[in-house]
C-alpha cells in the first residue's frame, strides 16, 4: 500500500489538524479550570473572611461577658463583705446568755432596793427602782424569746 504526496500530505493535515484542535482544547480546558478554581478562592477567602470576622466578634462579646461577670463577682464580693461586716456588729451588740442572766439579777437586785425605797418613804425612787426592774425582766425576757426554738421533731 503506497500512499500518493497528495494522501500523505493530507494525512500529516489531518494529524496537525487534529494536533491543533486537541491543544485548542485542552488549553482551553485548562483556562477554564484555572478560572474556576480562582472563582473557588476567591469564594473560599470570602467565606475565611467572614469566619475571622464572626471569631473576633465571639472573641469581642465573650471579653465582654468575662468582665461584666468580674464585675458582678466583685460587687457580689463586696455585698458579701458589707454583710459580714453588718454581721459582726450585730452579733458584737447582741445580747448574750450572761447579759441574760445579768439582767435577771439586776430585775431582782432593783426590787429589792424598790421595796427599800417604799419602806423608807422614797416613793420616786422606789417607783424609779419598780420601773427600770420591768424594763430590765421585759429585756430578759425579750432574749430568751427571740432565741430559735430547738425542738425534737416527732
């Protein structure tokens, strides 16, 4: 089988013919995926963009919470320390179980000097003595009344 010049030449334009449409396309081909995939990165640096943006925001309002829960634990602190110091000087001015029995003394101690008072003619100063012997039973009284009830429970 011999080919002619004129099939042979036809045969190599053929083959260039092909040569040149397949690297048409397969530059074309190329352009194409290189323009997507930057499109594809751009979108993707977009989306990194708006995901750097959202953590500084998070970062931002999370700071934001850490110090307005420092600031209620500092307030919170010193409620607690005004407290404790309202504490102390109630239980410093309270009374106690001695000025308790104190008080019954004097109660008993100022009867009698009443009575003294009465029997030696003294009415304001035994009306003085009867009245400040109340004040002092009523205040005893007053103590043990306020104290909590301790009771079994059935």
């Amino acid at each position: 089988m011999n080919f002619t010049t004129y099939q042979a030449l036809a045969f190599i334009g053929a083959v260039a013919g092909m040569a040149i449409v397949f690297g048409l396309g397969y530059a074309e081909g190329r352009r194409k995926a290189r323009e997507h995939l930057t499109q594809a990165l751009g979108n993707y640096r977009e989306q990194i963009g708006h995901l750097r943006e959202r953590a500084h925001r998070i970062q931002r309002d999370l700071d934001s919470c850490r110090l307005n829960a420092a600031q209620a634990l500092e307030g919170m602190t010193e409620e607690l320390d005004a407290c404790k110091a309202k504490h102390a000087t109630a239980e410093a001015r309270a009374l106690t179980e001695e000025d308790a029995a104190d008080l019954a003394t004097m109660a008993a101690k100022l009867s009698i000097a009443a009575d003294l008072f009465a029997n030696l003619t003294a009415a304001d100063q035994a009306q003085a003595c009867r009245r400040l012997a109340k004040v002092a039973r009523e205040l005893h009284d007053r103590y043990w009344q306020s104290l909590p009830v301790l009771g079994v429970v059935a």
